[in-house]
C-alpha cells in the first residue's frame, strides 16, 4: 500500500470509529434511552406470582430463565394458544409441570403478565445494578422503591 492509501485509509478508519462512538453515546448516555415497560398493577400481580412460583426456573422469557419448560415469551399471541391455553395449564400443569391451586384472579394476573411481556418486546422489568463491593440492588420500572 502506497504512502497516500495508508493516509486516506487510517482516515477513514478514524471518521467511522468517531461516528460509532458519538452514536453511542447518544444512545446509551440518555436517561430516556432505558428500556420502559410499564405493567399495570395486574400484570405486576402475575410477575410477583411468576417469581415466587419460581416459573423462571423452568420457563424463559426473552432468553432469561430454565430450559425444563418451553419459552413463553410469545405465548399469549402464538398461534393456536392465548389467554385460554395458558389459564388450562396452570390448571392442570403436564408430565413435568406442577399442577397449581391459582385463584381465577391469579391466573388473570399470570396471564396479563405475559400478554404485557409479549406485547412489551423486553423482559425483565428491574434494573439491576451491581456495586463494586459485589451487591446487587434491583430497581423496579414502575414500582415505588420498597424498603
């Protein structure tokens, strides 16, 4: 490569990790930029059951969560399933599945949690951030901060 290519080249080169890096910035540096999921106070219901049923152990959402179970992050509006394929097998859980005692209430709840999720395109909804000590301290979206 002669002298001047090297020149127009490393330039090039410079222009492009510059625009990268601005982009970046711009994206990620925003407080508007995080992710906004904002449950209803039924949907934040099913995500409390969700978490204490531990159904993360089993099931994903979005790529979090067990290989046991199939992935419900599109449960609610895939083809042939819904509200109602959902609330049957929180009746009668399968071969691997518990069968869970859920009021008519709970099952609404879980249900609106993944239709929200579904319809929301992320999952969770906490932000999590990690101290340099090694604690862990969760944020919720939507939620007041609980003590």
């Amino acid at each position: 490569m002669t002298h001047k290519k090297t020149k127009i080249y490393m330039g090039c080169m410079l222009a492009l990790v510059s625009v990268f890096g601005l982009y970046n910035f711009t994206i990620y540096a925003d407080d508007d930029a995080q992710y906004k999921t904002p449950l209803s106070e039924k949907a934040l219901h099913g995500q409390a059951l969700w978490q204490q049923n531990n159904c993360f152990s089993c099931h994903q959402l979005y790529g979090l969560g067990g290989y046991l179970g199939p992935d419900l992050t599109n449960v609610f509006s895939a083809e042939n399933k819904g509200p109602e394929y959902i609330k049957a097998f929180l009746n009668s859980g399968v071969k691997t599945m518990p069968k869970f005692r859920f009021s008519e209430a709970e099952k609404e709840a879980l249900t609106t949690f993944l239709k929200e999720v579904d319809a929301s395109g992320y999952y969770p909804n906490y932000n999590a951030t990690i101290t340099p000590d090694g604690w862990v301290t969760i944020e919720y979206k939507n939620e007041k901060s609980q003590e």
